[in-house]
C-alpha cells in the first residue's frame, strides 16, 4: 500500500489536514502527516486518534531548517514513504528538498497562495517558488488563477500543473439547531444591529484596513446600527484595533481572536465580507454560501471562480474602500436583495467544493504519477537489458 506524507507547518486552524486524515481512502493509501514546526497538541492527538502517524522536524527557528531538511529525509528513507505532499511555502521549500535527497519516487506540492510574492516583489521568494515547482512532479493549484500565474508568470511547466479546487467538510459547517442566529445574537448582545463578519488571518493581504476605512461612510449610508465582527488571529492585530480607534469605531467593531463556531457566527450575520486584496482561493466564502449568507468580497484571485457577481454576492475592486462600503450598504438596505441571495449559492457549492471530491483528485494525480514513474521505471529495464547484449 503506498505511504504519503503530507508536510505542513505546524498547526492549523482551517480543519484542512485533519479532514485529510478523515476522507483519504485507507483502503488505497497508508497517511503519515509531518511538520516543520513543532506539531500542535492537539493536532497530534487527533491523527493519532485517526490512526495517521505524525513526525515534525521540530524547527523552532530558521536557522534549524537545514537541521529540519536532514530529519524530515530520514524520516522518509526510514518510513519508505511513496509520495510526499507538501503544503504552504516554508514546508515546501524544506520538504521538496528534503524529498530529493530521500530520492522519494514521488513529489507533489500543492500552491494554497497565488501570487503574492510576485505582487510584492519578494524576488527570492519567487526564486524558491519556482524551485519548488523544479523539485515536484506535480504542481496543484487550488484555482484556476493560481494555475494561470504559475504558468504565465513564474514559467511553470503547463503539463506539471493541476487545478484542484479546495474543498469542504460540510459535517464541518453543520449547524447545531434551527435558532442559531437568534442565540448567537442574542449572546453578542446584538440587539437591532446589522452583523457584519470577516473570518481572516490579520494580515495586511487579507485587506481588513480598506474594510475598516469603509465603515464610517456604512454608517451614514445604513438606517441601523451596524456591528463588525472581526474573527482571527494574526501579528496585525494590534496595529487594527488602533486602527479602528482613530476611526472611532471601537464601539461597532469586535475583535473575536480565533474561533471554533464560525459557521455559527456566518449562519447568524447578515453579510460575510472578505476584503482581501490577494486571495488564491477564498475558502470562507464557500463555507457562507453553502450556509446561505450573502458575501461581498474582492475580484482578486479565485475569488470570482467561487462568488457569482450580482447572483449569491456582490464582487468589487481591491483596495476600495469606497466600493465595499457601497456593496455592503445595498444589501443592508434592500432585505429583498439579501434574502435573493441567500440560499442562492448553496447548490453550486454542494456540486463544485466537496472536501471529499478533492481529495479524490487529489489521488487520482497520485495514481497517475505512480503509473508513469513506473512506464519510465519499465523503459529504463529495457534499455539497460538491450544495452547488456551489445
């Protein structure tokens, strides 16, 4: 049974890695899920609960990661680990070279990001970017976009490139009962307001300072008082909250930290905003629409692969705050419109963004490597008995 090794960073707040351990066929493949970092407690003990052996390099530092590189290739040599699949850019970078000296047969990478390296000329980050894709023999996009930048920008080989849209556990996002918004509103003392949410990491890339900046025009356009929850943890957080007191919006704005009932939240909000102004996929926004919760977001990235314009959303320009005011203000003014959409993208996300169709992909580009290396594995006997008779 062939052995994969997913490599990551450390822990994970998105629920990816452990529905991983949930949805990969056991009958077909053994998964192993490694770290660079050291691995997150819990995390541990949930794949251990699902019978996934972990491993972490434990680099607590950058200087440890040509420590990290010889670990994580023992470890691969010693485990005879099939397929190494490695997420994000710091494991991948690690992992693949890692994977080269383990001579493990085969390398796939998965790009969670797009193009934000490129957009904010990190040269060296795009160096390693593309040596990360020279390493692999197997490159998943989790858009259509970030498979064109790949292409078109960082020269990515097209036939090594595969789009896998992300996808997710509804079991995840499934709501306790019928009067979710009514108690969660009732516990965030909301009273008449209109509940606005961003579920993001605080990180200028996800654009909550365009949301911010948006927020006194939403007063005046909105008959209501309005209330921003902000849901997410990140090293902007500090340099937001005063950014919102200069505002002197404090008082319709919350800081939720990191929370484990966000399809709870999103189920009782009236509008779900992503204001990023680079987004290679946007998982937060399927979570919504299959919850039924109209969004406004940017038309950056995947983002418009997910949202229909006009349809189950309002798309509009990055780095507007103008335009997210205006786009948030219509759908808080017309209840019609709001209600229209909600409920309109559900049906598109139980067809396109199933966790479990991605994971099947996901193999089946696993099996489609394997059937090759072995093709290749077959000529190179040939040749070698034909050149042996010479």
């Amino acid at each position: 049974m062939p052995r994969i090794l997913h490599f990551a960073q450390d822990s994970d707040t998105s629920g990816f890695f452990p529905q991983l351990a949930r949805w990969h066929d056991r009958s077909r493949y053994q998964m192993y899920f490694g770290t660079l970092n050291p691995i997150a407690p819990w995390l541990r003990e949930y794949m251990a609960a699902h019978d996934v052996q972990c491993f972490s390099c434990d680099c607590r530092h950058r200087a440890e990661y040509l420590l990290g590189v010889i670990r994580l290739a023992r470890f691969l040599r010693r485990e005879r680990i099939d397929i190494l699949h490695t997420h994000l850019f710091e494991p991948s970078v690690i992992g693949l070279l890692a994977g080269v000296l383990a001579r493990t047969p085969t390398r796939i990478v998965t790009r969670h990001y797009s193009d934000y390296h490129t957009r904010i000329d990190k040269h060296w980050h795009v160096r390693l970017d593309r040596l990360c894709t020279r390493l692999s023999h197997s490159v998943i996009a989790v858009s259509q976009h970030t498979a064109d930048h790949l292409i078109s920008k960082e020269l990515a080989p097209a036939e090594k490139v595969h789009v896998v849209l992300n996808g997710i556990d509804f079991e995840r996002v499934k709501l306790p009962g019928p009067d979710v918004r009514e108690r969660v509103r009732r516990e965030l003392a909301a009273g008449n307001a209109h509940l606005l949410l961003v579920v993001a990491r605080l990180h200028s890339e996800k654009g909550h300072t365009y949301l911010f900046r948006a927020l006194p025009e939403l007063k005046r356009r909105v008959d209501c008082p309005i209330l921003l929850l902000v849901a997410g943890t990140g090293t902007f957080e500090d340099i937001y909250q005063a950014e919102v007191r200069s505002l002197g919006c404090e008082n319709i704005v919350r800081f939720l930290g990191f929370r484990q009932d966000v399809a709870e939240l999103m189920a009782a909000v009236d509008v779900v905003v992503l204001p990023s102004v680079a987004e290679a996929f946007g998982l937060v926004l399927t979570e919504a629409l299959y919850l039924g919760t109209p969004v406004v977001a940017t038309r950056v990235g995947g983002i418009p692969e997910i949202v229909d314009d006009g349809v189950d959303g309002i798309l509009v320009p990055p780095a507007d705050s103008q335009a997210l005011a205006d786009a948030i203000a219509v759908l808080i003014n017309d209840p019609a419109r709001r209600l229209r959409m909600a409920g309109a993208g559900r049906e598109k996300v139980l067809r396109r963004f199933r966790f479990e169709g991605m994971v099947r992909s996901y193999e089946a580009i696993y099996r489609r490597l394997a059937s090759r290396a072995e093709e290749k594995g077959e000529t190179h006997a040939r040749s070698l008995s034909d050149h042996s008779h010479v």
